[in-house]
C-alpha cells in the first residue's frame, strides 16, 4: 500500500491488459471489449479514439469501476484492481478517492448552486467548508465560469454546466481522471483551454488522464492516442502540440 504522500509524489499509473466486457448472456450476448490493452504513467495525458459503439465508454467504466469486465487485468499505481475479478476490496473508496469522472452528460446536482457543485465532495472528503468554496471558485474561473458561480445548474447552457462538471471532476485531485468526450459541447477556443487546464493539472499532480473524444479540435494536442475499434485498441503516436 502506498502512502498519501509518496501517492502525492509519484502520482498513479494505469495499466489494462487482455479487459474484455460481454453484455447479457447467450443469443443477446454483446461483446463491447474483445481486448483492450493500454497504459498510462502518471502525469500523461492520452486521447481514446473510436466510432460510436466501439466500447470508449465501456471501458471508462470498467476502469472506473462502476461495471465489472468479464476478464482481464487492471492496475492503478502498484495495486491489482481487476484480476479476472476484482481484486480491490473497497471499490466505493477506490472510485470516491482515485477516480475523477468528466461523463459525457455533466449530472450536476439540481438544487445545489454551481460553486457547491463543485465544491460538495472535498466537503464530504473533510476540507473546511470555506476552502472548498475558495478553490471550486479557483477552479470555476480558470475554466471561464466563474460568473456563474451562484446560478443553479438550470440556468446554464450546455457548455456552461460541462465546464462546471470539469470542475467538480477536478476539485478533488483525484490521481486518475477520466473523461468522456469533455469538450463535445465547447466551442475550439474553449475546448483547447479545458485541455490546457487538463495537461496542467497532469504536470502539476501526475494525474493520470484519458480523454475519450472525437472532437478534431482537441486531438493534434495528444502525445499519444488509442484507437478502439470492435473492442479491441492500438496505439499511435499523435501531435502533441503544445497548448
Ligand atoms: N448496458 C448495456 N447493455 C448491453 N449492451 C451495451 C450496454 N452498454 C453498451 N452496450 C453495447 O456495447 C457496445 C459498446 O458501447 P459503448 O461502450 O457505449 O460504445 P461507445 O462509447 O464507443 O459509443 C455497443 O454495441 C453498445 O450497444
Ligand atoms: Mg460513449
């Protein structure tokens, strides 16, 4: 087990070997991962490329842990968190400390105010209520929402609430972000400073970071893309032009 501090420090790798997903069972059997293998250190930044139905959001769930794969193998940091089952014993805590979620639909709270949003989990995590806010505040005003601190998620546009989402995905330094197609909604000036603010906090933190996405605006901006195609992924070198 790893201590807070060297977590800190050497941040969480991600590692997926041989993952597949069957959905259902016999004739109706879906098979969304056939062999998915791919791999992340700790402060990159990588994009997850594919055709819709591919299996890009089965497998962030699988790695997020809110579906079981049927087989394969899954680590984060030096911890085995799938061996054909899982091998994690607390995986509430592990999605609630080490995972950050951006979905492709942002979920925000209704009758929460934004900054609360953003500002619930560290909250719930122990930070003192007042510092929570401040850096929901930080975090809001770098993603160009800060004017909107107060409104009520209802009263946002679509971009608007998604950046908010970002927020909240970031307010609690998770080591592993994983994010569905984050800058779909976004106009290009926006989604280039969401993946700015995303390459800042990998440096910063050695977050570990995927980016599901089709967005062209956003993908020259990867050092290295997965594609995902039928379930299965390759790897390829992108742009990795600077932001
Ligand atoms: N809950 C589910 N039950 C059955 N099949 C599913 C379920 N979720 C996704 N699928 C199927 O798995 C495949 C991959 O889906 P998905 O991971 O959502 O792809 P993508 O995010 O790349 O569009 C698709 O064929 C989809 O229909
Ligand atoms: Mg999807």
């Amino acid at each position: 087990m790893r201590t807070e501090k060297q977590t800190e420090k050497e941040g969480f790798g991600i590692h997926i070997e041989g993952l597949r997903k069957r959905y259902g069972k016999g004739d109706t059997a879906v098979d969304a991962l056939k062999d998915v293998n791919m791999s992340v250190a700790p402060g990159e930044v990588v994009g997850l490329i594919g055709p819709s139905g591919s299996g890009k959001s089965t497998l962030l769930k699988c790695l997020g842990a809110i579906i079981e794969p049927t087989a394969g193998w899954m680590t984060l940091g030096d911890e085995t968190i799938f061996d054909g089952g899982w091998k994690s014993t607390d995986l509430r805590a592990l999605r609630r400390d080490r995972i950050g979620f951006v979905f492709q639909a942002p979920y925000l709270i209704p009758f929460l105010d934004v900054t609360d949003n953003v500002a619930l989990l560290p909250m719930l995590a122990g930070q003192p209520n007042a510092q929570a806010r401040q850096r929901a505040g930080e975090l809001l005003t770098a993603l160009d929402v800060g004017h909107r601190a107060r409104a009520q998620p209802s009263e946002l546009s679509g971009g608007e609430q998604q950046r908010v989402a970002i927020a909240r995905a970031l307010a609690n330094q998770p080591p592993v972000i994983l994010a569905d197609e984050p800058t779909a909604p976004l106009d290009s000036e926006r989604a280039l400073a969401v993946m700015r603010i995303l390459n800042d906090m990998a440096r910063q933190y050695n977050t570990a970071i995927i980016v599901v996405t089709h967005d062209e605006k956003i993908i020259p901006t990867f050092r290295r893309i997965y594609h995902i195609r039928d379930g299965r992924t390759y790897e390829e070198a992108g742009e990795g032009r600077a932001l």
